[in-house]
C-alpha cells in the first residue's frame, strides 16, 4: 500500500548506487553529537524563553504594579488576535507550521522584549553619566539605541527560522509573516509596560474618563498605530524572503538584501521614535506622510506576491498532472484561493472535519511541491531536492482519495474543464532531461516513489 512505504533512498550520483545521505535524512544524522539532538535543541530554547518571559514578567510588574499590569495586559491583548489573523490570512497560499509562529511570538514578547529594556536602559544610563544630560540621553536613548538594540532582537527570530527552518522559509511572504509575528510578540509586552505605566501615572495624578493618560496612551498604541512596530521589523523580513529567493550562485545578494532590510528597519522605526523631536505635531506628520502610506505599498507588496505564488502554482503543477501524480484539475484548482475553499468546503459537507483537514493538508504539500520545482528550475537547487520531492509526493498520494474529489469538484464550480495537453518543458523520456519526477513519462498509475534517478543525465 502507498501509505505504508518506507522513507526512499536515492543515489547520490548517476547509477552508483550508492545512498543518498544528504540533509535531513536518517543517515546525515546517525553520528550527530548529543547537542545536535532535536529534542537537545528544543529543550534549550524552550527554557531559554521561558526564563526570559518569567524575567520580563518580574521587570514590567516591578515597574507597573500589580494593577498597572493587569489594566495593561487585559488593554495590550486586544490587537493580537487581529494581527495574528492578518498575517496568518497572508500566508495561506502555503502556511508555516504554527509552531514557527508560536516561537516568534514568544521570541518577541520575551526574549526580544528581554534584551531591548536591559540594553536601552543601561546605554541610556551610560550616556546621561558621560554627557551629564538626561534629556539628551533620553532623545539619543529613544532615536538611536532603541532602534538598533529592538529590530536586530527582533531579527534574531527571523534569522534562527530562516537557518533552522529552512524548508518553511521560501520567499517574501514567510518573510513578512516571520518577522510581523516576532514583532506582534514584541508590541505585546511593550504595551503592557506602557499601558501600565500610563496607568499607574493616572492613579498618582487622579486622571481618569478620555483626558487621562491611559485614555491618550492606548489611542496612540493600540488604535493608531498597532502595526508599527510590525512594520519595522517586515522590511527586516521582506530582505531575508528576497534571500531565501535567491540563488545559491550569488551568495552576495543572499547578504545584502537581508542587512539592507534591517537597516530600512531601523531607519524608519528611528523617525517614528523621533517624530516627537519635529515640532507639537510632528508624530501626525510623520504618521500621514510616511507610516501610511508605507503600511499601504508593504500591503499592497505583500498581497501581489502572493498572487504571483498561485501563478507560480499553476505553471509548475501541470507538469504533475502530466506524469500522472495529479488530475488534470487539480493545478488550476490548487492556483486558486476560492477554489481551495471550496474543495475544504466540499470536503467538510461530506466526508466531516478530518477530511476537510487532510484537504487543506493536501493543498499546502502540493503548494510546497510548486515552490520546491519552481527553485530548482531557477537553479536555486539543494543536495536534498529528490528526497524532499519524494516525501511531498508521498504526502499527496496518501491523502488523494480524500483530496481529489473534493479538487474536482471546486474545480468544476470555480472554471469550465480545460483540457491537458503536452507541455513545451522537456519531459524524461521524451524531450530530454530536467528535475524530479514530473519529467517522468505518463504511467497508467503513478508509482509514489519511481525507480529512476531523477539527477541521471
């Protein structure tokens, strides 16, 4: 049965023989040291986080009370939830794992959080000692260090994911999503100690109703501006998405384009943090000429990119569909994000909500499959192309049962039935050589794993 095949083995030249050890498969792992361990490393950055939320935790109670806190924390929670769905609705052409989110909101509410108020705080004490200027120390604090020390903590999510979680880091949007997650976390803990604060100021003072601090505070925090420190820290997001989309060939670009993003980032989170300095309405300034407008080119950027990742979807699977792997539906279905909807929908009606999970299951393998084709076309190839290949093949032919009936059918809802034909790429067998299975020659039934080597020229 094709859901119970083992892991395949490939060989790692042409006819040799011999198998493919490459990474992320059993054998590259069967000597690793005991810190190279995946249980190891979860557990060490587990506890590393923990014991940065319950430091922050001590510090912003510390410095808004008990009460400040609450009142910050039940006024600091109410964007996330919209936030989060924002960025989870952008990515779901080919969304991440939850566990990448779970890490970069927990980096950004702790760790990040964690190092920004110790290190401000000590280069803003070290700066008032050497100059014997307070204020000064505390404009330099607020326009220089806070930018610098908050979006490179910030980016040490986005960096650990895109080293670590490569495979679930392909471009732009997991980018943009990687990054406004982190920050989320980070805006999080921010407006809580703020919050608190303007809280605990209007306790001392006896303000209260729309003229009190808090009132002024969770204006600006939470309803004017609960996307700048997420808008920040995209730019660093959207470099490293241009990297992850670069070839291994130009390893400059794969540098540049990441530090170039967080230099943007700090660049304008130092204008937004210096808006004050320009006069009594210099943040309104600021905020119409530079943060709107940003928000809506970032938003319009993210949004046609991912449109260009359907388009990238419906050139690369047909070639699938040819070598017998998907129906001749399914790539126009799967390039759709109503077609999508609907065959989860399809699924849900009929068969309950498993199905309706396997489906969606299915469209986000068959999404990475595009991608992974898409790459090594552009000769951004890795050592472990075929076995990551066969292993998204396999994940779509133990869920076909389920998935294509339901693609079928929104493909029927959403376009009239267009007939395949022979593509102009060149197919195994046929035209020539090419990458993986989909130039393979049209079987009667597909195989999960064929017997040929797809690199043998």
């Amino acid at each position: 049965m094709a859901t119970s095949l083992p892991h395949p083995s490939y060989p790692s030249g042409p006819a040799d023989g011999v198998p493919f050890t490459g990474p992320g498969t059993p054998g590259s792992l069967r000597h690793a040291h005991w810190w190279q361990r995946a249980w190891v490393r979860y557990g060490a950055l587990s506890t590393l986080l923990a014991i940065s939320g319950l430091v922050i935790l001590a510090l912003v109670r510390e410095e808004t009370g008990t009460e400040g806190f609450l009142v910050g924390l039940g006024l600091a929670v109410l964007p996330v939830p919209l936030l989060i769905a924002a960025f989870r609705w952008l990515d779901r052409v080919e969304p991440g794992p939850w566990r990448n989110l779970v890490f970069c909101f927990a980096w950004g509410a702790c760790a990040a959080a964690l190092i920004a108020i110790v290190a401000n705080s000590f280069a803003t004490r070290w700066i008032a000692t050497a100059t014997a200027d307070p204020s000064s120390a505390d404009t330099l604090g607020a326009t220089v260090i806070a930018p610098v020390v908050e979006e490179s903590a910030k980016a040490a999510a986005v960096l650990l994911v895109f080293l670590f979680r490569r495979r679930d880091f392909t471009g732009i949007v997991d980018g943009v999503v990687i990054a406004g997650v982190t920050a989320t976390g980070f805006a999080f803990t921010e407006n809580i100690l703020y919050l608190g604060t303007a809280f605990g100021t209007d306790q001392l003072t006896g303000g209260s109703g729309i003229a009190s601090v808090t009132a002024a505070t969770f204006f600006v925090r939470i309803i004017m501006s609960p996307f700048a420190h997420p808008l920040f820290t995209v730019l660093t997001g959207i470099g490293f998405g241009v990297s992850a989309l670069s070839s291994a060939r130009r390893p400059v670009r794969r540098i540049v384009f990441p530090l170039s993003g967080l230099l943007l980032a700090m660049g304008m989170h130092a204008m937004w943090n210096g808006s004050s300095a320009f006069g009594e309405y210099g943040f309104f300034a600021v905020y119409a000429a530079f943060m709107v407008p940003i928000f809506g080119l970032l938003t319009w950027l993210v949004i046609w990119t991912r449109q260009r990742e359907l388009k990238t979807v419906r050139a690369e699977l047909p070639a699938y569909a040819v070598a017998g792997w998907l129906t001749p539906a399914e790539p126009y279905a799967l390039g759709s994000m109503r077609a999508r909807r609907i065959a989860r929908q399809y699924a849900r009606r009929h068969l309950g909500r498993a199905a309706a999970r396997e489906v969606a299951r299915y469209e986000a393998y068959a999404t990475s499959l595009a991608f992974l084709r898409h790459r090594a076309r552009r000769g951004g190839v890795r050592a472990d192309f075929a076995v990551r290949e066969g292993e998204l093949l396999g994940e779509l032919w133990r869920r076909r049962e389920v998935s294509r009936p339901a693609l079928d059918h929104a493909a029927r809802i959403t376009a009239p039935p267009v007939p395949v034909v022979a593509p102009p790429w060149p197919v195994h067998g046929v035209y020539g050589h090419g990458y993986g299975y989909g130039y393979a020659h049209q079987p009667t039934r597909p195989t999960p794993y064929p017997a040929y080597n797809p690199y043998r020229s």
